[in-house]
C-alpha cells in the first residue's frame, strides 16, 4: 500500500467535486426530504455519482460506501466511504459551513481522510499520523480548561436533548458557543482555532474521514460515553487535548 499515491488520487477526486459544488453554490435548488426528514439535493447525488465513477475507474476492486447511492462491495480489504455534501442544511441556505468528505479504510479501519469546503477552497487532509490544511501541518490547540474554549456542534438542540446530558452546563462554560458544524467544525479543532467539536450522532460517512484527521492532527476524542463506539449510536466529542476531553466528558455525564 502506497498512502502517498491514495494521497494524490483523493485530492483530485476533491478537485473535481469542489469545482462542481462550488458553481452551484449559492442558488436556489429544489431540495427533496429523506426518510429521515433530512434535505438531499441533486448536487449531492450528482456528487456523489461522479467521485464513485472515478473511484471505479481507477480502483475497481475497491468497495464504495456512500451516504446517497448505498454500498458497494463493502467488505473489501479497501473501501472508499463518501459524503459528497456534509452539511446540506448550510448548503441549500447559503452558508458555506459544509463540506464533502472522503474517508479511505483498510480491513474496516480508517486509514486517509479528507475534509474539503469548495466555496473557502480550504482543504484537510489527514492519515493518522499528520493532518494538513491546505498543504501545510496542523496541530489542535493546547487548551485543557474548559472556562474560555470554543464549543462548536451541528445542532445544540440533539446535543442536547439526544443525549441526555449536561451539554447546558457546558455552554455555559465556553467563552463561544456555535453551531459553525458538521465537518467544518471539526476542521476548526484540527487547525487549532477551536477546542471542542461535538456531534450527538453520525453515520459512518460524517465519521470515516474525520478519525484519520483527528488522529494526524493530535485530536482526542471517543463517543459521549468515553468510549470508541462512534457513531449513529453514541456519537463523537473531539477536544484539543485529552485533559480537556477527559474534563468535558466528566462534565457531560456526571
């Protein structure tokens, strides 16, 4: 395995999902509704349909998981797991706090991951052992207090509510609190301008690409509870240093 060539292909696989998205950026488009009462748009779908024809192209034995057009393969050594457009809610408002992520695992784990916003023409892109914004080396900033952070989340009211802790309390013990969510916020722990990002719940592809960007960035984080049970079920809490997410997680669940 060379991650330095997956490197190269999924940075131009952003190249041409970036340059389509930001064109339709800022328009008024019809939005459908999931199941989930969740918006979809063409522009994730057609997205999404244009990364997974590359990756075929190129990688054919190579599984695809994706948030609009299901799996394919998902059991091979290599899979590729897509959101084309993390963040619809941002997106169809005009607000460019949204991304597209591309996560690439090895035997299940998560080995490269990239976070790229179009429209800012910012990129991450992490592999465990370094996070890069833009080409050049990030770290998470050195906060391990809670009293003066920046506490970001997709949506305060699921932080709340879902998980039935004491996320109030919390808030309250930030100096900013925002929603500036879904993957942007986690961009924004991993450059060092935020100290914790948290999510109530997430589906493998809002999680895939983020945990080698954590990892390379010197992220701590886990599930609400402690844990590594990441996901639709417990959730993420990502915080700059482990004193701080040790001391948040003991905040939430006490």
């Amino acid at each position: 395995m060379n991650i330095e060539s997956f490197k190269i292909f999924i940075n131009r696989l952003a190249d041409m999902s970036g340059e389509y998205i930001a064109k339709n950026f800022g328009r008024r488009i019809d939005i459908d509704y999931k199941a989930d009462a969740s918006p979809v748009t063409a522009i994730d779908k057609n997205t999404e349909e244009m990364l997974r024809r590359e990756i075929e192209k190129n990688f054919p034995d190579h599984g695809i998981i994706g948030e609009e057009w299901g799996n394919k393969n998902p059991d091979a050594e290599f899979v590729w797991i897509i959101d084309p457009i993390d963040g619809t809610k941002s997106f169809i408002t005009g607000v460019p706090l949204f991304g597209t992520l591309i996560g690439l695992a090895r035997g299940g784990e998560p080995i490269l991951g990239l976070i790229d916003q179009p429209v800012l023409k910012e990129r991450i892109v992490g592999d465990c052992r370094e996070c890069l914004f833009n080409g050049s080396p990030v770290r998470a900033a050195k906060n391990t207090e809670l009293d003066g952070i920046t506490l970001l989340s997709s949506d305060f009211r699921y932080c709340e509510k879902a998980r039935k802790t004491n996320w109030r309390e919390l808030e309250n013990r930030a100096a900013i609190a925002r929603t500036w969510g879904d993957c942007y916020g986690y961009m924004l722990v991993c450059r060092g301008l935020a100290h914790i990002m948290a999510d109530a719940t997430l589906e493998i592809w809002d999680a895939a690409a983020l945990i080698p960007a954590l990892r390379g960035a010197g992220v701590s984080y886990s599930d609400w509870k402690g844990g590594t049970n990441i996901g639709n079920v417990d959730g993420l809490i990502a915080a700059c240093t482990p004193e701080l997410h040790k001391k948040a997680l003991e905040l939430l669940n006490r």
